[in-house]
C-alpha cells in the first residue's frame, strides 16, 4: 500500500494521532507528561516540538480551541 510518505514520517504521524486523542481526553493535571510518556516521546519537550510540527501549534493553544469549539456547539 502506498501513502506518498516514508516509513518514519507515517509513525510519527500516526504516533501524534495517538497522542492528541489522548491528551483531548484527559484530565488537566499532568496531561502533557502522561500523554508523552503513554505515547513513547522521549519527555514532555519531544511531545511539544511534534506537536508545534505536526500541528502548527503547541498543545496547550490546540486545547484551548477545542474548548472554545466544544464551548460553542454545546451551546447550541
């Protein structure tokens, strides 16, 4: 099967997909850590360098428009 990225590239997206499902679902305390030792990233800053990466942004500004976007459809 191909998916026009490498072996690596596929993992380490596949990882950060693990990863933000995880940290969406947990409770505050800790989130960070737990969620990049859960994942395999070697500490809490090599899960921050994917995310900003994978997804343009660190962790906390990703949670905090999930929370804005949960906020606003809940009210609705």
């Amino acid at each position: 099967m191909l998916v026009g990225v490498s072996p690596k590239r596929l993992a380490r997206i596949v990882r950060f997909q693990r990863a933000l499902r995880m940290l969406e679902r947990a409770d505050a305390g800790q989130r960070g850590t737990r969620t990049a030792m859960a994942c395999g990233y070697a500490d809490q800053a090599h899960f921050v360098r994917e995310f900003r990466e994978l997804a343009g942004c660190p962790p906390e500004a990703h949670l905090l428009r999930h929370a804005e976007l949960d906020g606003f459809f809940a009210g609705r």
